[in-house]
C-alpha cells in the first residue's frame, strides 16, 4: 500500500524532531542570560521595570524549557526506535556525552528553575539572582555536552574500532573533535541573536500597541546593544567555521557553494538551481572569484568539485537553498539591528514607526536562522551519521513504510499543534501589562498565637 522507502521516512521523522526540538533550547539559553542581566540591573539599580521584565519573560522561559525537556526526550527515544545501530556502534561514546548532559545541565536547570519562577519573595534577591546564574550556567553546559556529540558525529577524533564497534581512545579528543570549538561558538552566539531577537520583537510590538510604559522601551533598547553585537560577531565566527568545515568536510562546502568541477577561482553562487541529474547549476547569478576568496581568502584558492565525492556527496539543493536563508536572515539581523541602534543612539530618538514595524517582523527570524543552519549542518553531513565511518542507512530500524509512516504524520500534527498553541500563548502575554502578571501580593505573615487545640 505505501511505496515510501522507510528509509526516507525515518529521515524525515527525525528531522522533524529536531526542527522541533532545536527551536525552544535556541531560545532558552540564549534568554537564560538576558534574564541574568534583568536581575543583574534590579539588583545594581532598584529600578522595578526590571524585575517587571525579569518576571514577564521568565514565564515564557519556563514555558519555552518545558517544551524543549519534553520534545528532547522524544528525540532520544527515536535513537532506540529508528537508529538502534547507532547506539550499538557509537555507544561507549555517545551514551556517556549524553548522561554528562544530563548530570552537570539538566539537573542543574530543573532544580533552580523552580527557584527563579517561584522564589519571588519566599528567598532573599541574592538566592534568586544565583539561581538565575547557574540556570544560565547549566544551559550552556548543556549545549556544551550536546554540541560536542554533534561535532564528534561530524570530525569524529579520539576513538578506535574494534569489530565495528567504536572506544574510546582518548576523551579529550572525543570532546574537543576538530569542529567543536567552531559549533560550540556559532550556536551559543545563534541563540543569544534568537532570544534577543525574539525579546525585541514582542517589545517592539508592545511599543506599538502603548500596551507597557517605559519598562518594555528600556528593554527595546539593551536587546539593540545585544543584536547589534552579536549579530556581526556571528559573520566572523561563521568564516572561521567555514574554514574548518572547508578542511574537514570538503563535500559539504561543494553542496553549500553548489561546486560541481574542482578549480581555482571560484565564484560565489548568489542566486541559481542546482541540478544533480546534469550536475549543474541552472540560471546562476554569480559574483566571480568570491567563494575562492571567502573560503580561503585567496581569490586562486582551489575549492574542490562535488564530482570528487559522487555517491558520497549530500542532497546538494537544500543545502544551498538552506545556506542562503540563513546567511539573508544573519543580513537583516544586521541591517535591523544598526538601524535601531543608529535611530536610539545616535539620533537619540524613539523608535520610528517603520522600525518597531520591521523588529516586530523579526520576532521569530533567530527560529529561521537556526533551522537553516542545523540543515546545513545535518543534511550537509549526509550520507554520513559518522563522516567518513559510518551511513545512516547502515544503522536504521527495519521497520514497515506503513508503521514510519503513521508515526511521523501523528508527529507532525502534534508538533504543529504545540507550536501553535506556544504562539498564541506568546501573543496573549504581549497583551499584557507586565506588571499584572506578577502576583505582587507579599506573603502572609506565619501565625504564632493559635490557641490550644482542644484536650491540650
């Protein structure tokens, strides 16, 4: 009845996954420090427009943990479910990067979490303001252990085969892998741009709507300072990764620069459709010497061919096409964020209309940025689950079409459901004073003078 290899379809179940998935960490540990510097500046400041921010979107935090906790231990199932070879291959490896995960991030998060959503006025602000910071902590150490499993599947270092089956050899090696430190930086500073973006856009929105007072402009303007730093830094940490992938992972740079021949001089793709079946790219429009230039910063540099690699290449269109979505949206990041800091900084005016319009716009445009990146990462990688030793079609599940099939359409409703639901809830707070979602109310006092109990 269904023809769909269950190959694919496990693919796509688990790609789903982690689009899924990936969008609620790359909100939470990059807004896990922006809640670090509200409390920082309630603290240094008095100032309560900042514990009002600070309690705004410590809710939408914890709404944003939740989802991603459920959702990545979902994904992890899939391990056992749809890919039981790799587990059984790469386990000695895998499996402990992924209980350190668990021991030094997770517990760390969960616990003090519950602190910083309930500890208003039942612990001391110095308690709460070191909650927030190891909350923050334990998020980037949890990409840490994540993102260095990752980066091993992609320069796998540190390890020895023995009947097929992947040691240990050196866990330094395993950890720090050649492209590590490169991802580690390119996704931290990601979710940073993620979450700012995403606080600035629904500020923008609120000064729209006069819905908040000068509390929601004071936040407007240091998610600015933040994007219009992060946002070129991410530019230089990209070409450095860009480098390394160039030396590590050759293929993926043909797919990403839609490289077929091997030569020297090569220009840079702007806009065309790459075509496997006559292995070109149709309708190109390209600006000549540029890739040569910006993946070895020689405009002769030799960048080699995708024909090097037939058989052993990934999808080359939506590694392009994923590419340039997300170098566009890096662009507009940029473009937005120096046109505000340029109208509140150096006009030393508020925010125009057309501004607040264009950062309302870009509310989710980390999500996109995010997504496109992991594609490229992910699907670069392909045929490869561990470049260059070990194919995701050797290490799938043999399950029927019919089974995947099910699975990943009840997948997609759900998650489609959720994230719907996480947008309206999201809108309906921006309704909000921030000041009313606060339960400011102090706690009663303990009664002491209770009167003895009957018989006593």
């Amino acid at each position: 009845m269904f023809d769909v290899d269950p190959f694919i379809l496990a693919r796509a179940q688990f790609a789903t996954n982690i689009s899924f998935h990936i969008l609620f960490p790359s909100i939470t540990m990059g807004m896990a420090w922006i809640l670090l510097f509200f409390r920082l500046r309630y603290t240094m400041t008095g100032d309560k427009h900042w514990e009002n921010a600070y309690h705004f979107w410590v809710k939408i935090f914890a709404l944003s943990f939740a989802i991603g906790v459920v959702s990545g231990i979902t994904m992890s199932f899939q391990f056992g479910t749809n890919w039981p070879g790799f587990m059984e291959r790469t386990g000695n490896i895998s499996g402990p990067l992924l209980g350190y995960e668990v021991l030094t991030a997770f517990f760390l998060e969960a616990t003090f979490l519950g602190v910083m959503l309930f500890g208003k006025n039942r612990v001391s602000n110095k308690v709460h303001l070191l909650s927030c910071a190891l909350v923050a902590v334990g998020t980037s150490l949890s990409a840490f252990w994540i993102l260095s499993l990752n980066s091993w599947m992609q320069t796998p270092a540190g390890y020895i085969i023995e009947d097929g089956v992947f040691h240990v050899d050196s866990w330094t090696a395993v950890i720090f892998n050649p492209s590590f430190p490169y991802r580690l930086a390119h996704m931290m500073t990601a979710t940073m741009l993620t979450a700012a973006f995403l606080v600035m856009g629904v500020s923008a929105w609120r000064l729209k709507q006069k819905v908040d007072g000068p509390g929601t402009a004071k936040v407007f303007k240091a998610m600015v300072v933040i994007t219009m730093l992060f946002a070129p830094l991410q530019v230089v940490i990209g070409d450095l990764h860009g480098l390394n992938t160039l030396e590590h992972q050759p293929a993926k740079i043909a797919a990403i620069e839609g490289v077929w021949e091997t030569h020297s001089g090569v220009p840079f793709t702007v806009f065309g459709m790459p075509d496997e079946a006559t292995r070109t790219t149709r309708f190109a429009l390209e600006i000549p010497y540029a890739a040569s230039w910006i993946l070895t910063h020689d405009i002769n540099g030799e960048v080699r061919g995708l024909n090097e690699f037939e058989g052993e290449h990934p999808p080359v269109a939506i590694v392009f096409w994923s590419f340039r979505v997300m170098v566009g949206v890096g662009m507009m990041m940029i473009l937005v964020s120096w046109w505000a800091g340029w109208e509140l900084f150096r006009r030393k005016q508020k925010p125009s209309a057309m501004l607040l319009n264009a950062a309302s716009w870009m509310t989710f445009s980390g999500w996109v940025a995010v997504l496109a990146g992991w594609y490229v990462t992910e699907i670069g990688r392909q045929p490869w689950i561990v470049q260059g030793l070990l194919t995701s079609a050797d290490v799938v599940a043999d399950h029927a079409s019919g089974v995947m099939l099910s699975t990943f359409t009840g997948y997609m409703v759900l998650y489609l459901f959720i994230l719907l639901s996480y947008i309206g809830t999201l809108r309906y707070m921006a309704t909000k004073q921030a000041a009313s979602l606060l339960d400011l109310k102090p706690m009663p006092e303990p009664v002491t003078n209770l009167p003895p109990a009957a018989g006593a």
